[in-house]
C-alpha cells in the first residue's frame, strides 16, 4: 500500500499533477464513509448527512 501511494506522489510530483490531491482525498473520504457506514453503529448519522 505505501509503494502504491510513493509511486502516485512521484508521479504528481513529476508531471506537475498537484490538481489531482484533492481529488483522491475526496475519494478516500468516500470510500470511508461507506465502509463505516455499511457495518457500524455510525451508520443511522452518516445517512442522514445524503
């Protein structure tokens, strides 16, 4: 998992790709409140949040 997000920052970091950093935080934040939402007892707040 740490080589998969090396590689993605030296790829930002090369190419000059700093727009896609928010993009993937937005993506990993949804993709947590999905996991959380789907089997915890946090789920009934995270729904009423969509």
């Amino acid at each position: 998992m740490m080589s998969l997000l090396k590689d993605l920052w030296l790829f930002m970091k090369e190419r000059k790709k700093y727009w896609l950093v928010p993009v993937i935080i937005a993506i990993l934040i949804f993709g947590l409140l999905v996991v959380f939402g789907g089997s915890s007892a946090v789920a009934p707040f995270i729904y009423t949040l969509f």
